[in-house]
C-alpha cells in the first residue's frame, strides 16, 4: 500500500484565470518522477488564444506579449497535455497535483473548446482514475491545522510545503513546473509520515489536535482515489456550510476529480 514510492505524474497549470469553464492554459507541466525511475519532465508554454489579464501574469510571470511571441498554439499544447495525461493513466501511473480538480477541469474545457478528445475519452476506464490531491490529502489528514499567517491560506501550496519540511523558493514558485514537483513532493511526505509508526512521526502530527494518517496508511491507490472522492465532497459540504452563514445562496462544488461538463453551459 505505499502507493507514495511508486512512479507518480506531477501536474500544474498556469492560466488566465480561475474560471474553470471561460479562462485558458497558458502553462502546462507533467512531469513523471519516483518509482526509482529517472525523472520525465514535459511542460508546455501556449498562445491561449486571448489576452492574458495583468493580475494573472503577475502571478505567473507570462504576458500575452510572451505567449504570443513563444507559445506554441493552443490547440497543440492542450492536445499534446492531454495525450501524455493519458499516457501515464493507462499505465496505472496516478496524477498527482494540488486542487488538481481545477486543474483537470479546465485541461477538460480546453479540450472541448478545440474539438480534441478529452482525457476520458483518451482513458482506457469509464472514469478518470488514479488521482492524488495535496488539498483534499492534507485538509483530510489535518483538518484543523491552523493558518500560518493572517495572509496565507491554511491549504495554500506554500503552506504545505511549509509544513510538511520541504521549504518554499518564491521566485520559482507559480510556475507549473515548480508548482507540480512541490505538489509530487508533498504527496510524498503525507505518505510517508502515513507509513510511520505513529509515536516516530513529525512532532508536528503527534501534537495535532486531530490527525488521520492512520486512515491514508490503510489504502492502496484505488482505495486512496475513491476516499478522496468522499473526503473532497464532504470538504466541500463544510465550507458551503460557512459560507451560508453570511450568504444564503452561497454554494461550493464538490465533484472531485473533474468537475461534469454541462452541455450548453458557459464554455467558449
């Protein structure tokens, strides 16, 4: 069951935005690592097709300037993506990314937008499968760990990587390539503190006032995709809950790891 020593697929995007079914790709990283197995990096830089907002190449770094004068076209960066996605899912080789729901999601609108085969339709099974999420991982494992800061999200990325002992380099950090290895990284090091004796794990989890590694511990890769369904829908249930104290109508999507298409709906 030490699906974390196995051969894993890092996967991040970078994008104009976070609406899931309206924004585009601008990077893309899928980078293979573990399994005692030499390193496999693929990324990819695309012109989307649109302009990229300031706040959003802030984050990243990549202007429509660039993407235009060095991006490859959208559609064949969001195909290319999607063929070696595949690739490593029919090899039993999970995706591992962080929110990689959001992820998913958009590489699937993408496809859609370009007529191409999405990565279901690459798949040899009806559902997309294995997948391994950091923020569902983590929240499950730890669920009231608490902030780091007033302005850092307790399940940011950085916070993860800040808590789990792996160190945050910013200037590197919000690109796709750096952001999947960290998420493969920190993937690792939730499985590992797992597969520990409890009494020889970080001071950290022994001091938590809830933790549930024990519960990743008891899971081979199939059991860990289909726990993460659950957990991410009750994740979901929890916030839409707080969320509804001030806002009635607030609601929060739970599907997990690809949220459904609706036919019609807002994607162009």
């Amino acid at each position: 069951m030490t699906w974390h020593t196995n051969r894993l697929l890092s996967f991040d995007t970078e994008t104009t935005g976070v609406d899931v079914n309206n924004d585009r790709i601008v990077t893309a990283a899928a980078i293979a690592v573990g399994g005692d197995q030499p390193t496999e990096p693929h990324t990819w830089l695309a012109h989307p097709g649109v302009d990229i907002p300031a706040e959003a190449a802030a984050i990243h770094g990549i202007t429509t300037e660039v993407a235009h004068t060095k991006g490859m076209p959208a559609e064949q960066a969001i195909d290319g993506l999607t063929a070696v996605l595949a690739a490593h899912l029919n090899r039993g080789v999970p995706i591992v990314g962080h929110n990689v729901v959001y992820d998913l999601t958009i590489l699937d609108r993408e496809c859609r937008r370009y007529g191409l085969p999405t990565l279901l339709d690459r798949y040899a099974d009806p559902v997309i499968w294995p997948v391994i999420d950091t923020r569902v991982l983590d929240q499950h494992v730890l669920p009231f760990r608490r902030r780091v800061s007033e302005t850092q999200g307790a399940r940011q990325l950085i916070t993860l990587a800040q808590v789990y002992g792996l160190g945050w380099d910013e200037e590197a950090a919000h690109g796709s390539e750096y952001d999947a290895v960290m998420a493969a990284r920190i993937a690792y090091r939730i499985g590992a503190i797992a597969h520990r004796p409890s009494g020889e794990r970080p001071e950290f989890v022994r001091r938590a006032r809830t933790q549930r590694f024990d519960a990743v511990a008891a899971l081979d890769l199939e059991g860990l995709h289909h726990a993460q369904i659950e957990w991410a829908a009750a994740q979901a249930a929890g916030l839409q809950e707080y969320f509804r104290k001030t806002d009635p109508a607030a609601v929060v999507e739970g599907s997990w790891p690809v949220i459904p298409h609706q036919a019609g709906g807002d994607d162009q």
